[in-house]
C-alpha cells in the first residue's frame, strides 16, 4: 500500500521528537519515499495557548493492513511519551494516517482517509509539497484546497535539519 501520514509535536523538542517518530516508522516497516519540510503552526482547536505545532507529511509504502499500520503510529506515539488526557492536548508526537491508495476504512478508532484533512491547512500545505498532484477524497486537486485555504496559521516553513 502506498499513502500519507502526517506528523506533529508541540511538546519539548519537536525537531527531534519528528526525527525518531521517522526512525522508529522506518525500523517497524514502512518504507517512505518522500518527506515535506517541517512547517511550524499555530495550535488549532484548541482551549488556551499552547506552544506551536512542528508538522510535516511523508509519503509511505506499506505491506501490512490499515489497522496494523495505526497500531504502528500509536506504538510509536506511546514510545515518545504522548499522554492523552483530553482531546487536542499537547503532544510530544501526533501520527496520523492521511489516506491509503484507495482504502476506506470507517471504525470507531481508525477513519482513512482522514476525514478533516481537507479544512487543516497544516496537513494539507506539507502534504501539497510531496504530493501536488494528489486528488483529496473530496474529488479535488490538493492545490486547489491548498488555496482556498486561511494561511494564518501557516507561521513558517523550514528545512528539516534547520534547527
């Protein structure tokens, strides 16, 4: 299977927390083939500030099933220390599965594709960089969605290693 994942941390140091969370994908299996740069976002859906987001999208290849590849991620989440009291709280690492070839998944714990992708201009601007030709679930082009996208929460773009 080839598809989409998006990464992101807002807790303690991002950069690094992105780089293992791509380690540990790639010692579990799934292969990837393209990495965006790393864009710094504004926390979103959110009660009270929280530190910004470091998000990026990969592209990837994997052999198993949906439903493995989630217990993956959520492996790894566990790994980097990610606590989860309440929806939307700050994360030490997020990893979520965009879209899988033309898989549909519908279950209480595993959605693909993701089904806000399309409104989260920090998915969809990492995402546009590695796969611009991609068509969303929605029939449209992602530049398309990129454009019609607020840009305000876009706070910068960065190379990988700048840190």
């Amino acid at each position: 299977m080839r598809g989409y994942l998006s990464l992101g941390s807002n807790l303690g140091d991002r950069i690094k927390h992105l780089k293992t969370a791509l380690e540990k994908l790639r010692q579990r299996g799934v292969g990837i083939t393209a990495v965006s740069r790393v864009y710094e976002t504004r926390a979103v859906e959110v009660d009270g500030p929280q530190q910004h987001y470091y998000n990026l999208a990969v592209a990837v290849e994997y052999e198993g099933t949906p439903r493995e590849l989630l217990g993956i991620c959520r492996g790894i989440e566990d790994d980097l220390g990610r606590e989860r009291p309440y929806r939307h709280a700050p994360r030490t690492i997020d990893i979520d599965i965009l879209m899988l070839d033309e898989v549909r998944v519908s279950a209480p714990d595993l959605v693909i594709p993701h089904p806000a992708m399309e409104r989260r201009a920090f998915v969809i601007f990492p995402l546009s960089e590695i796969a611009p030709g991609v068509v969303l679930p929605s029939g449209k082009g992602i530049i398309e969605v990129k454009n019609s996208l607020p840009q305000d929460g876009i706070v910068r773009a960065r190379i990988f290693d700048d840190e």
